[in-house]
C-alpha cells in the first residue's frame, strides 16, 4: 500500500525567477557558502563517477573536512 503524505509541489524552473525563489535560494546556499568563507570550494575541479549515491556522499563529506580541516589550520596562523 502506498502512503502519500502532503500534496507539495515544486516551482516549475524558469529562467526569470521571483523574488520569492531567490529568496529561498540564498536561504539554502548561505549558510552553505559560511562554512567556507574564504571562497575555496570543498572538492577538486574534475569529474568523478561514482557507483552509488552513498559512495559519492561519502566522497564528498570527506572534501568537505578536508577543506575545512586546512581553513581551521589557515586561521590559526
């Protein structure tokens, strides 16, 4: 038996968003953008192809530490 919980739906994509979704946007993205605040970006340029959604999680949770491990260094002078 399928269970359906709530009826949200999501706003359809376009190339002039409002005001309201930019909003939300930068909602989502800042508090993303302070964990490294220097501008650095978590993981190396590149493309990667990964097996499993939980393998390229792993992957990128450990870019993550690892950039914030060096920005923790970098402060301490």
């Amino acid at each position: 038996m399928e269970r359906i919980v709530g009826r949200r739906s999501l706003p359809a994509l376009s190339p002039d968003p409002s005001a309201e979704q930019l909003k939300a946007a930068y909602a989502i993205n800042e508090p993303l953008c302070a964990l490294l605040p220097d501008g650095t970006i978590a993981a190396p340029k590149g493309i990667y192809r990964f097996k499993t959604l939980d393998e390229a999680n792993r992957q990128q949770e450990a870019w993550l530490v690892e950039a914030m491990a060096e920005w923790r260094e970098s402060r301490r002078g």
